[in-house]
C-alpha cells in the first residue's frame, strides 16, 4: 500500500464539484475527489448513498450535468465509456456482469479488445488467480459467486489500466472469499496499478487503502487517512448521527 498522499504524487483523477442525476432525482451533490498515481482510495457510505452513480460517471457509464472530471490532466466529463477504457480506466462492475455463456478464457479476452500494453496478462492473470486457470473453458455461469468476482477483477486487468474501479467487490460473498479478494487487491496496488474502491465493508477497505471518502446522502461527509480518522467519526460521517 502506498502511504503517500496526492500532495506528493502526480494526480491521476481529479473529480470536482460533480453533480449527477437520474432523470429529476439528483444522485451527487457537489462532489470532489482526487486520486494520485499509485494511490489507493476508497468510497464508502451506505446503501445509495451515491458511490455507484460516482464511479459510473468517472467510468462515463452515468452522465454528468455539473462539474468536471480530469483523467491524466485532461477534462474527460462527456467521454464515452469505451474511449475512456483505451484511455486505460477500467470498472468492475457491482454485480460482476461477466458473459455467462462464455468461457472463462473467452471473457478475459474480451477485457483485452483494446490492445493496450502494459504487463497484465492471461497468464498473469492465471498467476493472479490459480482457479480461473483450472477454469478455464468453464462458462461463466457455472463459476461460484467468488469465482465470477475473481473473473471480472481479471477481465478488468486484461485492458493493463493505469486506473482500476472496483464496485462494492464484496458483495453477497462469504468472508473467506473476501479476505482472499482483499489479498489479491494488496497485490494489485503493489503492482503500481491506481485503485478506486467503492464498497460497504468500512472495515475491510481501511485494511487497504491509503485515503478515505466517505458519502452520506451524496455528498462527501469525510476524508482523510485511515490511521488519522476515529471510529466514532467514521460511523457518523457513514450514519450521519
């Protein structure tokens, strides 16, 4: 895990003042993030408190209405999804969304359709993950909860990002699985690789990162280090009480 901060990195990601919305229901209100190169950071809050409609719009999957969004020093607030993969941001996705009547090796080929460079591949991938090799020509739907998580982690790094977003990879999965995938995100950061976790489990996403955002009600409600933040200021800032 990287300790230093944005300060003394090169900033990757900068999200300032970000408003988006579903129709008439405002999602985010005003939302300002940074990331640096290298850095881990996680979002957490609770249920819709707006971490997924943020990682969707830095991904271009959500629009958005106010505010901007700068990848590499460029604005890419309008940028397609597909464009911003080549520009090597890739999402896993809530929910996983892999192909289910594709194999194992077909949907990590699929991550690769950009024909980035970079260090990531199948095999790499394999080493990441054993049991997707053992799996290889399983389809997708015959793969365990974790087994589909570990391929869409995989499918992801396929496209060799220079920044990761993973979405609330935790969910719905047994805590050993979980600690495994904790691991396996260690091991990724320490690749160089910049991450932007989403997820619920404030506890298990301190272990890893090296700032914190918190949303309440879509807005950011707290930031900081992990080792600088009290509980009790974390479980408002989560609860907002």
């Amino acid at each position: 895990m990287n300790q230093q901060s944005t300060t003394n990195n090169q900033t990757l990601l900068t999200v300032e003042a970000v408003n988006v919305f579903y129709g008439e229901l405002q999602a985010v209100f005003e939302v300002s993030i940074s990331v640096g190169q290298g850095e881990t950071i996680a979002i957490i809050g609770a249920n819709g408190a707006g971490k997924t409609t943020l990682l969707r719009s830095i991904s271009g999957e959500v629009p958005v209405k106010q505010g901007q969004i700068s990848y590499q020093g460029k604005p890419i607030r309008g940028v397609a999804a597909h464009q911003l993969t080549r520009l090597g941001i890739s999402l896993v996705p809530e929910g996983r969304k892999i192909f289910p009547s594709l194999s194992v090796s077909e949907n990590l080929k699929i991550g690769a359709y950009s024909n980035r460079k970079g260090d990531w591949n199948i095999e790499k991938v394999y080493q990441l993950f054993p049991v997707l090799k053992e799996r290889a020509n399983v389809s997708g739907s015959n793969l365990s909860g974790g087994q589909q998580q570990m391929l869409a982690i995989g499918r992801a790094l396929m496209n060799n990002p220079d920044l990761l977003l993973m979405d609330e990879i935790s969910l719905g999965l047994a805590p050993i699985i979980v600690k495994d995938l904790y691991n396996v995100v260690k091991d990724i950061a320490r690749s160089g690789t910049t991450l932007i976790i989403v997820e619920q489990d404030v506890n298990r996403s301190l272990q890893v990162v090296d700032r914190v955002y918190c949303l309440l009600e879509g807005r950011v409600s707290l930031q900081g280090q992990p080792a600088s933040l009290r509980p009790e200021q974390i479980s408002q800032a989560y609860f907002g009480v």
